[in-house]
C-alpha cells in the first residue's frame, strides 16, 4: 500500500502559532495539530518586537516531530499576520528582531509621511491599500526618521514569512499576497511601486523576487535537513498573508459572496477580479489586498476579537478561567445595546488597558458604563455586529452582484452569539465555516503546487466536501435597525 503523503502548514498569528500536517484523499482533505505554541510580543526600550528567532525555532521542533513519526512531508508552507518584515544584513545575518506593528513609533508617522513626503491622495491611486498607521510604507519611514541602524545597514527586507522561507531555504523572495499588505505594492502591475520605495530611501533591490503563491521557494538547506532529520523537502509561497490563505479556503459555490475572516482582525470583503480603485473606496478606506490565481480580495480590516481577547486578559482569574461560551453566555443575559462603540476607533488600537478605553468611549459618548465582564463582552459583540453591517452595506454598493449570503471563516466562526447577531444585523444569510479557514487554505495551496487540484474552485470543492456549515439566518430585524440607528448617532457624533 502506498504511504500516505503529507502538507505541513505553519500558520502564525499574531499572538500565537501553530504547525498542522494534512492530507487529502477521496476528494476530501484532513488536518492533525502538531505542535502548537505562543507568539510573544516582546516589549524592550520603548518598542515592541517579535521573536523571529523563536518561531524559526519553534518550526523546527514540529517538522523534528513529523521526522520522528515517519510521516513523508510533499511540502512546507507559511503564513502570517501582514505588514512586519526582517532586515537582513550584507553577511547574510538578521540584524535585529522584527518591530511588531503595534509599535508605538508608527502613530505619528503615517500623518507626518503623507504630509511631507507624497499626499494621501497619491499613494492610494498607487496602491489600492487602505491607511493604517502600521502599514510598512510607514513602518520603514518611521524607521528611516528615526536613523535606526538596522533600516541603514539592511540589504534585504523580507517580510515576515518570506523572512522564515529563507531561513528554512536560504533563497530571498517576495511572496505577492504578503507584499500587497506593505502599502508599496501597485495592484495593476503586481510590483512594488519604484516611486514609492524611493520617497523612503529604498529601491526594488532591497526586496526579494516577486512570486506568486503555488510557487517552490526552495528546498531545505543541508542545515536544516540535519536538525530536522528530513530530506530535501520543497517550501512553497503560499497566500504568505494569513487572510490570502483564508480566503482561498471560503467554500464559495460560486463568486457572488462575501467573507468575513473573524479573529484578532476582522477582515470583510469580496474577491475581485481586478482592483477596485475610486475616490469612494479611497474615502471609505477600503483595500485592495492579493489573492491567488491573479485575484483581488477588496476589503476593510475591523478591530475584531483583539477588544475581546485584550479584556480577558485584564479580568480577574476566577472570569478568566470561564470557558469563551460560558462567558459570551453571561453576556446574552444583560441588556443588549445599553452601550456601543466604534470598534475601529483610534482608543482601540493599542491601550494600556482595554477595559479602560471601552469606559472611556462610553463617558465621551454619554452612554452608560459598563462595567462587570458580561456587560462589557455584550457592548464589544453588538458593537462589531453593527460595524459588520456598516461595512456590508458599504461593500454592497462597490461589488458587482448582490450579496446575499456572507461566509464567516477563522476562529471567530465558532462564536455562535456574534454569528447571529451578524446575520441579524447584516440581513445576510450566515455560513460558519471552516475555524481552519487559514491552515486549510495553506495546505490547499501547496496541493495545487502539486498538482492534486486545478485550481481554486478544485479547492473549495473539496472544502466543501470536507466541512459541515453552521447556517444563521436574520432575526429580529427591527431591533436591529433600530440600535443601528443608535450606533451611527454614536460614531458620527464622536
């Protein structure tokens, strides 16, 4: 009998990580856990940094555990969270750890750089891309005005799951749907822009070739074959940004939906063919991000599951022991729509306390406070689900077929409460599903590298093979459209 082959898919977020082995047999694919393991964001100086080091590391220990169980790997592939990258030296060293984008050097630095370097206007003409203080444009500007050494002396910038390629293949790319998150990149000729690069003191050259997803890296260095007792296994540019590789995996029947990735990030949008590029996106501030087989994926980041999981750090053990149901069950049982906030507000993005800011809002705003952990977990899910539908219906006017049907996909499609209220809030037709929107997407990649689908609706066919979708349909409509209106006097107003 022949062995069963394998894909191992690291997929790394940004507050933790893991390694998954699958398979696909019979037109159906599966997936096993390897290891899995913490994303620290380390705070040093001033400054917060990721330990690139210690996810190299941590790759290692699960491609040594796959070795030690006799498992025959076809391929490797990575993605991660967008817009953070690794400066490599002339000698061919890192120079430093990765500045996470949280950092708080980047909240000046994307006002400063359109104010005197190239107008909003400009850079978004080039790019598609929506303005987040954190984008890499601005990280390198950043950078660059501060006279950091590692920017000064770097002869490459490979983004973050270029950056582990080449450590586990010693060979530089630029993998496209990574790139596009950087703000650099020109949607229409797939390329950083030259102009760009230049107004912060780089040039294309300080960047690997551009590749596009399903593409082979490398193999395996001699080094890392001896650590990991592993042959010569190839690494594929997947969808490198976690939310490419996610929404390659939405189990669409056909193009006319829309997705949300729902995590740390909410990311709502369309795939598109080409990019979607007007002054009405540029006001709205949507983005035109990379998807494979020379797609689009247009959408809006929303602070999603960050307010959440930020808040739970902050309550006491006895609420943090509290299963997420258990807790998210507690929050359906106070008054709904008693205090909301914008999600997306500038208070959210990196606090020193989560808690603290939700109250805040609430007092500027002339809303009750909430205050215990139920009535606080209820004003952060009936705030994203009222942001959902401002985004939906925003969304809805740039797409070209009507959308009817939204597919929730990640880890934040198993929160039964805020599925509903997302159907409820939106009017659409809720499919949950896959959780492992992003590990199956990496691994459905590097099958179609070799060669086991055709393409992307070879994909999502067996996807949807695979999977059972948990379906929500609208409720309670004219509640809804009420706090609606109570939502938009509260965000306009602020």
């Amino acid at each position: 009998m022949e062995q069963q082959t394998y894909f191992f898919a690291v997929d790394l977020g940004a507050t933790s990580g893991r390694t998954i082995v699958g398979t696909i047999n019979e037109g159906k694919f599966s997936l096993e856990e390897v290891t899995r393991f913490p994303n620290n964001l380390i705070e040093q100086g001033g400054h917060y940094y990721w330990d690139i080091y210690a996810l190299y590391f941590e790759i290692i220990r699960g491609l040594k555990e796959v070795a030690q169980r006799g498992l025959k790997i076809t391929s490797i592939g990575i993605d991660t969270w967008g817009v953070d990258f690794v400066m490599i030296g002339d000698d061919g060293a890192i120079l430093r750890n990765p500045r996470a984008y949280r950092d708080p050097i980047t909240f000046d630095a994307m006002d400063d750089y359109l104010k005197h370097v190239v107008s909003r206007k400009e850079v978004y003409d080039v790019t598609g891309i929506q303005f987040l203080n954190f984008n890499s444009i601005f990280q390198l500007y950043a950078m660059k005005r501060e006279g950091n050494s590692a920017f000064r002396n770097a002869s490459k910038i490979l983004f973050v799951p270029d950056a582990l390629s080449w450590m586990l293949t010693g060979n530089e790319v630029c993998e496209y749907t990574i790139a596009s998150t950087s703000q650099l990149l020109d949607p229409r000729t797939k390329q950083l822009d030259e102009r760009l690069l230049a107004s912060i003191g780089l040039t294309r050259s300080k960047f690997g070739r551009m590749v596009q997803p399903g593409t082979v890296i490398g193999v395996l260095t001699d080094e890392v074959q001896r650590l990991t007792g592993l042959g010569p296994v190839p690494v594929i540019a997947v969808a490198g940004h976690d939310t490419g590789s996610a929404v390659a995996a939405v189990p669409a029947k056909d193009e006319q939906f829309a997705y949300l990735s729902s995590g740390t990030w909410s990311l709502m949008g369309i795939e598109t063919k080409d990019a979607i590029i007007s002054d009405l996106s540029y006001e709205r501030n949507f983005t035109n991000e990379g998807g494979i087989e020379g797609t689009t994926r247009f959408l809006k980041n929303i602070c999603g599951m960050w307010l959440y999981e930020r808040c739970r750090l902050e309550w006491p053990e006895e609420v943090r022991k509290l299963s997420h149901p258990e807790l998210q069950g507690q929050a359906m049982t106070v008054e709904p729509f008693r205090s909301l906030i914008n999600p997306d507000d500038q208070l959210f993005a990196a606090p020193a306390s989560m808690i603290g800011a939700i109250q805040q809002y609430c007092r500027q705003t002339n809303q009750p406070v909430p205050e215990t952990p139920a009535e606080i977990c209820r004003c952060i899910f009936d705030s994203l689900a009222l942001r959902y539908r401002q985004v939906f219906q925003w969304m809805q006017e740039f797409a070209p077929f009507k959308l009817e049907t939204l597919h929730i996909i990640g880890g934040g499609s198993l929160n039964k409460y805020l599925n509903q209220f997302t159907a409820n809030a939106t009017g659409a037709t809720v499919l949950a599903g896959p959780q492992e929107g992003t590990a199956i997407g990496n691994i459905m990649l590097q099958a179609k590298a070799a060669g086991l689908v055709s393409d992307i609706w070879g994909m999502r066919g067996i996807i949807a093979n695979s999977i059972d979708l948990v379906r929500y349909e609208p409720q309670d409509k004219a509640m809804w459209d009420a706090a609606y209106d109570k939502y938009l006097s509260i965000v306009n107003k602020k």
